[in-house]
C-alpha cells in the first residue's frame, strides 16, 4: 500500500506541475514558449494517465 501511496503523491505533484505550465502557457506573450509550456503539460499528462492506471488496477 505505501508504493501506492508514493505513486499517487507523485500523481498528484505532476498533476500540479502540468497545471502550472498550463496557467504559464496561458500568459506567455511569447506564441512559441506558450505552444512548448503546452505540450510539455501534455506530456506530464500522458506521464499521470500511465501511473494512475496501476494504482487503479492495486485499488480494485
């Protein structure tokens, strides 16, 4: 239970981070920083969706 524990507070800090570029995205006056902080969100998120699926799985 406590590596689950560990993933999902991982989870969550990457979650937080994608988030943050996002928001950072979302200001930038810069049209190719805003697209680069954009897609790396997009990588945190695809980098959350393949974790959460074995913590989902050890939950059942």
């Amino acid at each position: 239970m406590q590596n689950n524990q560990e993933i999902q507070q991982c989870i969550d800090q990457c979650t937080q981070l994608a988030n943050q570029l996002r928001s950072l995205s979302k200001n930038s006056q810069n049209q190719m920083m805003s697209d680069h902080l954009f897609e790396g969100a997009h990588h945190i998120d695809l980098c959350v969706t393949e974790c959460s699926y074995p913590v989902q799985k050890a939950n059942q």
